[in-house]
C-alpha cells in the first residue's frame, strides 16, 4: 500500500504572483492545444492571424456499426 499525495490550486492569482516573483512564471506556462482548437472553432481565435503559429490538418474519421 501506497500514500499518493495530490495538490490543488486555491488561488491563481497569488500563485501567478509567487511564480513571477520567484522568475519561474515561464517555467510554468503552457498553451493547451485542445483550447486553442476549441477557440478557433467557436470563432474567438482567427486562424488567419495565427497561420504562422498555428498548422491546420484534416481528416477522416470512418465510423463502423458494431453487431
């Protein structure tokens, strides 16, 4: 048996503060792929400001029934 030890945030804000008085805010920042998709296909992104930061694919997704 194990003891697994999780952490939270209470509060953003003071957290952002300690990390960029400490200089490691940068350490900590992270884009979220899923919401930066999720923004450019509700309209809140433009893609056509972001063609440089950004690459567009598609694809199929084939769906079988199953029996």
């Amino acid at each position: 048996m194990s003891n697994l030890v999780n952490y939270s945030i209470k509060d953003k804000d003071k957290l952002r503060a300690y990390l960029e008085k400490t200089n490691q805010l940068q350490d900590f920042l992270e884009i979220d792929k899923y919401k930066i998709a999720r923004a450019i296909k509700d309209n809140k992104l433009a893609f056509k400001n972001l063609q440089d930061t950004v690459k567009e694919s598609k694809s199929i997704v084939l769906r079988t029934k199953k029996n």
